[in-house]
C-alpha cells in the first residue's frame, strides 16, 4: 500500500464531532434518493441494483449516478447540499441548490431538467425507492437546511478521504469491484469475492468501506466486513481500530478513535494501517487471497 502517495490529498477529519453530524449525514441520505432516482429511471435494471449505486468524484466533491448511454448524470454536491446536472463531457450543465426545497420540488427539477438538455424523455418517472430509510423531516417532504455548514463540509472529507484510501487498499486486489456507494445504507466500499477452498461452489466477501454513520455507530467508521463470518474466538487483537460482533462481524474504526489534531499525516496512516491489517486477517479467515 502506498499510504505516504495518498497522505498528500488526506483532507483533516475530526473537525467535528462525529454525533454532531448526524442531522446532515440524514439529508444528504435522503438527497441521496434523488441521484439514485435518476439511475432507476434512465439505466437498465441489473440482477445486483447496481443502476441505482452512485460513485465519488473528486472534482465535483459530489456523488454522482452511472451515466446514461448517451453520458448524461446527476450528481450530490456534499459540501453546500446541491444537486447537479453533468453533461456528457462531465462538466456541470446546471445544479440545483437544495437548502429550502423539498424532494418533490427535486425530482420535479429532475423531470425538467432531463429532456430540457439531452433531448429525451424518461419511459419512467423519478420516483424515490421504498427503502428503510432514516426518519428526517425532509422525508416528509419538509425542505432541506444547509444551517450547519461545517457538518456537510466534514461529510465531503470523509467521503473523499474513503474513496482514496479504498482505491489505494483494494488497487492491486483484481476481484475488487468498483467503489461505489449503495443508497439504502449509504456507505461507501468495494467488495472483493473469492471461491472458498473448503466450500466447494461457495463465495467468501471481504468489504472494505466507509459509513458515515449508522444504527450501530452515530459517528462515521471505515469498516473491513468478512463473510461467512469468523468464529468470535478467533478474531485476533487489532492495533488499530475494534471489532464489532454485536448483529455483524467487522473490524471498524471510527471517528472518535482517529486523531483530530490536524496531523493529517498520521490521520491516512492510521487508516491505511487498519485496512492493510484487517483485510490480511479477513483473507487469512477465508483461506483464500485475491490475485
């Protein structure tokens, strides 16, 4: 792992309090639904809902949709809570600033703002999924509130730290799939699958990821998952981060056990030093080795 290469672009997190983003962590969920909308409408349906997942692009510091075929998305600008609309040369045609507007208001943009600049229609309208989705007032359609700027700045970090440390930990491994994040968690990972030497036909998962936050942990935590899960007894002591074994088995890390002292330096190594070793123990636990 090249963990000094990705250090440089290492974005300092802990600014603040993991708990304390919480409010903006559930809006950007649920703007989330939005950008996965577009997928939903516009993109073929795959076996694994994969049309609905988004990607992280670090110019824009937004997550974007898959592209149509004819190279149209649309994007989630973390740091100001803003919808944009990328051409096919992915340069921004539009956006769509969400502070004081609802989700109808949003996917009634959608609606507009498709057939307006590429000239086709959607066969389906942009319509939310019926996912299990964190309670918010914006979900019921109360308007958005970017009143905590620094909060949906930090999310931005965390998201554009995750998508680097997960590229450098997951570049050499080639069952990786591409980083994406999934909207009904909203986390970001890649997930490798490898045969099982002593399961014949059976499949072992390692995740290697980032949640800003869940039921299990209020604050963010990078996170290496591993299936079938190990038996407790064997997990061995991590020098950095914990295991959680409460539903789910996975090594995690998170914010309040990262460094928030501004050395961003030791923030990356930290991190990389947490993937590097979990992901080691999680292939040793399958017996098996991505190639």
């Amino acid at each position: 792992m090249h963990a000094k290469s990705s250090s440089t672009l290492w974005q300092t997190i802990g600014t603040v309090p993991g708990t304390d983003l919480v409010d903006a962590k559930v809006q950007l969920h649920w703007a989330a639904q939005i950008v996965s909308a577009f997928g939903n409408a516009l993109l073929q349906p795959q076996p694994d809902d994969s049309q609905s997942n988004l990607g992280w692009v670090n110019s824009f510091g937004a997550l974007s949709s898959q592209p149509t075929s004819d190279g149209w998305s649309v994007g989630l600008r973390l740091k100001d809570l803003t919808l944009l609309f990328l051409t096919p040369q992915n340069t921004i045609q539009t956006e769509f600033g969400l502070h004081g507007k609802t989700l109808q208001q949003a996917l009634e943009w959608l609606t507009i703002t498709y057939p307006k600049f590429s000239g086709e229609h959607s066969l389906k309208p942009f319509a939310l999924r019926e996912y299990n989705m964190p309670p918010h007032p914006v979900g019921e359609n109360a308007p958005f509130q970017l009143n905590h700027e620094t909060a949906f700045q930090e999310l931005h970090h965390w998201y554009s730290n995750a998508d680097q440390v997960i590229r450098t930990a997951s570049e050499k491994w080639k069952e990786a799939s591409p980083i994406r994040c999934w909207p009904h968690y909203f986390d970001i990972a890649t997930l490798v699958s490898l045969p099982l030497p002593q399961k014949s036909e059976s499949t072992g998962t390692v995740g290697c990821g980032m949640s800003p936050g869940d039921a299990s942990y209020a604050e963010p935590y990078f996170y290496v998952t591993i299936w079938p899960y190990p038996e407790k007894e064997t997990l061995p002591d991590l020098t950095v981060g914990k295991w959680h074994t409460d539903g789910f088995v996975a090594a995690v890390l998170t914010a309040s056990d990262l460094p928030s002292n501004g050395k961003t330096q030791t923030q990356a190594e930290r991190v990389h030093q947490f993937l590097k070793k979990s992901s080691e123990f999680a292939f040793d636990a399958l017996g098996a080795s991505p190639s």
